[in-house]
C-alpha cells in the first residue's frame, strides 16, 4: 500500500519525505519498501544503522504510525526497511 513516509534522523529537525514507497504490516513492525537508487537508501546504507525516526501517514492525524528503524535489507532493486514502533516519548522526540 502507498503511504505518507517521512524520515528525520534524531537530533535534526528535517523530515524528509520518501518517494515510491510500499508499505506493509508484519506483526507490531512496518516494512517500508523504497527503490534502492533513491538518495536515502544511499545515506541510510553508507552511514550505518542511526537513529532514524518512521512516521507513516499524515502528519498530526490520529492515526499516523511512529517507529524507529530497526535494520534493512536489498531486495533486487528495493531496500527494505524494517521499522519498530516507538515505544516511548523519548523515541518519537529523538
């Protein structure tokens, strides 16, 4: 399903908006679908696993979905990223 993705990394003030996205429900987790040429695929895999903050969906809406990621991986032309709920308050300020 296509969704609203947003990704800020912790501590930075900028959500950045992800395009061609695919998002699928597995259990309390989201995976997260992006093309593997797409400029955050490249930072997110050239950096290292960050603090990256997940919002999904419309932004104040009730029921937008908050996660953090939790680890990715290549598949074909596709990084899948795999993202757990936040679970506190300290996890959705970053």
């Amino acid at each position: 399903m296509n969704e609203l993705v947003q990704v800020r990394q912790s501590g930075t003030g900028e959500w950045l908006t992800l395009d061609d996205t695919t998002v699928t429900t597995h259990g309390d987790r989201r995976h997260v679908s992006i093309p593997a040429a797409s400029a955050f695929a490249s930072r997110l895999t050239a950096a290292g696993l960050r603090r990256y903050l997940v919002t999904i969906g419309e932004p104040g809406q009730p029921d937008t979905w908050h996660g953090l990621i939790h680890t990715w991986s290549h598949n074909d032309q596709r990084l899948i990223i795999d993202v757990r709920p936040a679970a506190t308050i300290e996890d959705l300020q970053g």
